[in-house]
C-alpha cells in the first residue's frame, strides 16, 4: 500500500550545489562589468585606444553573461517550481490513492465478514428443510428394501444434524424391517430349495442356498440353509438305503434295480464296495427273472412281448451274454411278429 507520508525521492528537491552557481556566475559578471567600465572610462583621458577597446569588450562580455545567467536563473527557478509542485502533487494523490485502497480494504472486510454471517444464517434457515429431505431420501429408500442406503443417509443425519435419538429410533426401524423381508424372502427360498430337493437336484439346491446367503450372509437362518440341506439329502439316502436292504431280503430284483439306479449317486466309492455283493445277487436275480420272462413268451410265440424282453434286457445289461445272445435273435423275432398268423 503506499504511503502518503515518505520522504520525496532525491531528485524531487532542488539541489544547493546547482542553486550556488548562479551567485558566482553573477559575481564574476559583475567582476567583467566593472573591469570593463574601469578600463573605458578610466582610461578616457590618458589611456590608449587598445585598453579602452579591452574594456568595451569586458564591458560588453559582463554585461551580456550577466543578463544570459540572470535568465539561467529565471528558466532553472521556474522547472524547480514546477518540479515541486509537481512533487506536491504525486504525494497528494499517493495519499488520496493510499487512503482509499485503506477504504477498500475496510469494505472487503466488511463484506467477508457479512457474507460469513449470510451463509450461517442460510444454513440455520435452510437446517429444517435439508433434515425433512433426508427423512423423505430415508422413506423412499426403505419403500424399495434399500435398507443399506437408508441406514447410510440415517448416518448422515446424526453426523450432520446430531439427531442421536431419532437416528437410533430410525436404525432400528430399519433393522426389523429388514429382517421381516428377509424372512419373506426366506420362504420362498425354503418353497424353491423344496421342489429342487423332491427332484433330487442338490446341485441346484445348494446354488439357491449360496446365491441367498450371498445377500444376507448375516442372517443366521440363511446360514444354515446348506446344512440343512445337507441333512435332507443324507435323509434322503437313508431311505433308499432302507429300500435297498429290504429289496436284496425280499430278492425282489426288478424293484433292487430301480433303487441301485437311484442310489448309486449317493454312494461314496467305499460304501459302493460294501454293497458290491448285494448288488451282484439283485443283478443276477433280475437277470434270471427277464432270461425266464423272455424264454416262456416265446415259448408261447408272443413275439410282441418277447421283443419288449429283449429290448430290456440289451437296455439294462448291454455287456451281457445274454444280451448279445438276444442281439443275433430279435430280428427272427421282428420278422414273426410282422407275419400274419
């Protein structure tokens, strides 16, 4: 900022040295013109022509620097005049110019300070209606089942406005609706997890399960879904199993085949040993019941059933011998059957 107050700069003020000279000049005119004046006039009587001549010319040489330096000093005083003034000026206008930038400064001020004040009392003004948008952003959210972003805006309400006590109202709220959706959403998990179950798909069960906990990997019930189904497989297993035994006890060969193709999925390689002779006598036993079935229904020339047999017996047995014993037979028998009786 300038200041109106400093010293003027160096060639502002006039110099003593430059005003001294004018008073020397004029003194040794002076000293020409009275030389001068004493040589012609003088002389007038007794001196000659040459020093009467000598003493015009200092006459006249005086007489001249004197008026050339009186206008040296006339011209020199006037530019330090207006040199000053000129000063006089700038100095003012420094101070009218440092005066109202201090001016400015002041209004600045001012200005910051109100603008700071505007902006608090808008945000006091503007509180209520920023809280009110947050409730509403809350509600909405919680009409979609965004439970993660309502809880997110309930904490920006409490860090914002410091509502603890309705942030907590509000964070429990959210909490039980949350867990009243997912039990909804539970049971249609249970109904869909069921039907896969009944058709013995626990690959697929055991997908839905996964994909559910992915979601709300937090909630205990969701958690043990593969566990119980799990559990509802082996069940599962169980019952075939009580099948099993009562088919091999009852040598019922045609219903251990059923239950052996539905329980070998179930089978560890070690429980498959243990049910390796079992098997083998069901295996026989339906072997010999198809081989007897097959024999007696062309004995008694129905070739329509005993092609059914056979066809049964290459389906269920294909390495046997007997099925490609029936290989080599069945297109006699095709041909019988196509032959009007």
């Amino acid at each position: 900022m300038l200041d109106a107050n400093r010293p003027s700069p160096p060639h502002s003020r006039p110099s003593r040295s430059s005003a001294a000279i004018f008073p020397l000049v004029l003194c040794a005119c002076g000293v020409l013109v009275a030389a001068g004046l004493w040589l012609a006039l003088g002389e007038m009587g007794t001196g000659t022509p040459d020093r009467r001549a000598v003493g015009l010319v200092l006459l006249a040489a005086g007489t001249l620097s004197s008026l050339i330096g009186a206008y040296a000093f006339g011209l020199w005083h006037e530019l330090h005049a207006a040199r000053a003034e000129a000063d006089d000026r700038a100095a003012s206008l420094n101070a009218a110019l440092a005066d109202r930038l201090s001016h400015i400064a002041i209004i600045l001020t001012q200005i910051s300070e109100q603008q700071l004040i505007s902006d608090r009392a808008k945000s006091v003004a503007y509180r209520d209606k920023d809280r009110d948008a947050l409730r509403r952003a809350i509600a909405e959210d919680l009409a979609r089942s965004d439970f993660e972003a309502a809880k997110a805006l309930v904490d920006d309400m409490e860090a914002t406005f410091g509502y603890r006590a309705e942030s907590d109202r509000l964070r429990t709220d959210i909490a039980q609706r949350r867990e009243d959706s997912i039990r909804k959403q539970l049971v249609d998990v249970h109904d869909k997890i069921d039907r896969l179950a009944r058709a013995e798909d626990w690959s697929g069960a055991q997908q839905e399960a996964a994909r559910f906990i992915s979601l709300y990997g937090d909630y205990e019930p969701a958690r043990k879904l593969p566990t119980e189904i799990e559990s509802r497989r082996q069940a599962h297993k169980r019952q075939l199993l009580d099948r099993w035994n009562d088919c091999v006890l009852r040598h019922d060969g045609d219903a251990g085949i059923e239950v052996l193709r539905l329980l070998d999925p179930y089978l560890t390689p070690a429980e498959g040993e243990r049910l390796a002779e079992s098997a083998r006598s069901i295996i026989n036993d339906r072997k010999s019941k198809l081989r007897d079935l097959f024999t007696a229904a062309a004995n008694r020339q129905d070739w329509q059933e005993s092609i059914r047999i056979g066809e049964t017996i290459q389906h269920e047995f294909p390495n046997s011998k007997f099925a490609h014993e029936i290989s080599d037979i069945l297109p006699t028998l095709r041909e019988r059957a196509a032959t009007p009786v």
